[in-house]
C-alpha cells in the first residue's frame, strides 16, 4: 500500500497505542523471561505479539483505508505494522537466528539482528523511508496433503528394506 517504503506515522489512535502497548511490555516480559531462563515464558510472550499484530491489521483493514484514500490513517496504520513486525525480527532473533536474521533483512534493517542487542526491539527504531526487501516467506505455508504423500512415499520406500549386519 505505500509502495515498499516505511510511511511517516500520523496521529495515532486508541487501537494504535495498544499495539505499541502491547509491543512495548512484550519487550519487557521477554527480556525479564530470557534472563530468569524462562524461554517457554518469552516465546509465550512474544506469541502473543504476534498474534496481536494479526488482529490490529483485521481490526485496521488497511486495504478499506486504501480505497478510501485516506493516507494519513493508511500511512499510520502501516508504520505500526512495520514497527511491530521489527519489534518481532528482533525478539524471535535468539531463539530462530536465520529466521530472524531474513526477517531483519526483509524488513530493510542494516546490520545483523543478533549484534543489534535486546535494546534495538524498544518501539520507534524505525525510520520512515526505509525500504522494505520482501523475500521468500518465513514460515510458508504447508499444503498438508503433500507433506502426508511425502512422508508416507519416504515411508513405503524404507519399510521393505531388510536391516543390514553391523560390519
């Protein structure tokens, strides 16, 4: 909707700040987690983030707020995306490192993710006009039916085999 690059914010509203609420003590709870060893606890936490940022994108329907032509609120819209999406890059970081680490890179962040340090997922490390780089998905989708095939083709294939002699 903004052409691959970051928008300036305009005024946020009451959904917009809950988001970065939500990004801000997520920052928290992971960090206060990851240092008491608590990994199942921040990869909860940071969960629901993820899960938070899929709602406020239904909630927000940029793609209503595009034919509608009200780039203000579109432009505002997609910044919080972005941030909280670069909030997420930088979490997941430590516990998917390649993930997180393409994640950085398509979201058009310089550097490595994971020499950024916790403090580069505080919200506002955006900088309107940077440039998305898109890429292949991170998580693509899995068309069950193929992954069965596959798994039951690998499986006749091994199943007649006699088990061989330790030499």
């Amino acid at each position: 909707f903004c052409g691959g690059v970051v928008p300036a914010p305009g005024k946020a509203e009451a959904l917009d700040d809950g988001l970065r609420g939500l990004a801000e003590s997520t920052y928290t709870a992971v960090d206060q987690a990851v240092r008491s060893l608590h990994v199942n606890v921040a990869l909860a936490e940071l969960w629901k983030l993820v899960r938070a940022v899929n709602k406020y994108i239904d909630d927000a329907k940029p793609w209503v707020l595009a034919k509608e032509a009200d780039p203000g609120r579109l432009n505002t819209v997609m910044y919080h995306v972005f941030e909280a999406l670069r909030v997420i890059s930088v979490l997941i970081a430590p516990f998917l490192p390649r993930t997180g680490q393409a994640f950085w890179q398509q979201l058009g962040q310089e550097g490595r993710v994971d020499q950024q340090g916790i403090a580069a997922a505080a919200w506002g490390g955006t900088r309107p006009g940077t440039a998305v780089q898109g890429g292949d998905p991170l998580f693509p989708r899995l068309e069950v039916d193929k992954v069965f095939e596959e798994l039951l083709g690998s499986q006749a294939g091994t199943s007649n085999a006699q088990p061989q002699a330790a030499e």
